[in-house]
C-alpha cells in the first residue's frame, strides 16, 4: 500500500507544473467540503482548483475492469456538473518509461493507419489514436512516462493550444470508441468518416 501510495504522490507531482502553468491549483487528498456535493462520498487522489471546470483528478496505476469500473463511477458522479471535469492519469503497470518516437515513425504509422482504415476500420482506429498519444508525448515531453486516458489527452492537447476547442467533442467520441474496442468489444465498427477524420487531426499535429 505504501508503495502505491508514493507513486500517486510522485505522479501528481510530475504533474502539478502542467495544471500549474493552466492556472490551477493542486490540492491532495481534499476534505469532502472541498469536493462537489455528488462526490461528497468519495475521496479521489486529488482535486485541481481554477479556471472551470475544476479539475477531478483519479491516478490508476493499470487499467483493467476495476479500474475502468471506477472511471465509470466517478463519470456518473459528476454527470451534469458543468463545474467539474475527471481527469484521469494512469500509472504505467511495469513503471518503465515510454520510449519516444520521431515524428517521422509517427508519420509512417498514420499512413499505414490510412491504408487500415480502408480494409478495417477498427485496426484503423487503433494506430491512429496510438500515433495521436505518441504526438502528444512529443509536444508535452513531460507525458513521457505517463498513459493519460483518452479523454485527459484530448484535454490536454485543447488546453495547451495544440488542437481548437471545437475539436473536443468529436475526438471524445472517437476515444470512447477506441476504448470499448481495445477493451474487447469487437461487436463496433467505428465509423469510417471519424477514423479518416482523427487521422487528419494527428496528421496535421505531426506535420
């Protein structure tokens, strides 16, 4: 326990300068009166006050069905709060650090996410939003040793100025469906127009 506890700690704090420079305020292990009412039973690793919506923050040191169970809890919780947002950082399991790519890897993967697409959009998707990830290390280099959810991703990649605001919503359902597919539902067929159209988005961020 304690080791999971001093690798939260380190992660928040690797962390913290990002929400820092976004105009937050990190708080660890806040006090119910400082969580939203529908949180009140329920104590996330942290909280970030500023700019709203105020930030919930989960560390996750895998994912995995109980993890993935208390994503979903913590969503429901906060449905309907236009306040409050999760944010969720997930801890790689083996604690190695992620190896960087060069842009051009990045772009050689996204043509063979194109040529996918074509044939299997699910494959398709896969590639793309791992090149999409594998951008986003590169822009933010301090993401190196962190798997950020697919949302906190497409967050981060708005809030830093990389991508416009309207591009969130469309890259959130994209990464929904990523995620449902590399969580074994092969039942969905991601639609062919939203793969081309991530590609694009990380074509252009790779450019």
């Amino acid at each position: 326990m304690v080791e999971v506890m001093t690798t939260e700690r380190d992660v928040l704090s690797e962390m913290e300068p990002r929400w820092r420079k976004l105009g937050y305020v990190l708080q660890r292990d806040p006090a119910p009166e400082q969580l939203p009412p529908a949180l009140r039973g329920v104590r996330p690793d942290a909280i970030a006050l500023g700019p709203k919506p105020n930030l919930v923050i989960e560390v996750l040191r895998a994912r995995g069905a109980a993890a993935d169970a208390k994503v979903r809890q913590l969503r429901a919780l906060l449905e309907g709060q236009d306040a409050w947002r999760l944010e969720v950082v997930y801890v790689l399991p083996d604690g190695e650090p992620i190896e960087a790519v060069t842009m051009q890897e990045i772009r050689s993967a996204l043509e063979n996410a194109r040529a996918l697409s074509d044939r299997d959009t699910r494959a398709g998707l896969l590639l793309a939003w791992a090149s999409l990830e594998a951008v986003g290390r590169q822009l933010e280099p301090e993401l190196a040793t962190r798997s950020l959810s697919a949302g906190s991703l497409v967050d981060l990649l708005i809030s830093m100025g990389h991508l416009p605001q309207d591009e969130g919503a469309p890259l959130r359902k994209v990464g929904d469906v990523r995620n449902a597919i590399a969580h074994g539902q092969l039942s969905l067929e991601p639609d062919s127009k939203d793969v081309r159209h991530l590609i694009e988005v990380a074509e252009r961020l790779a450019a």
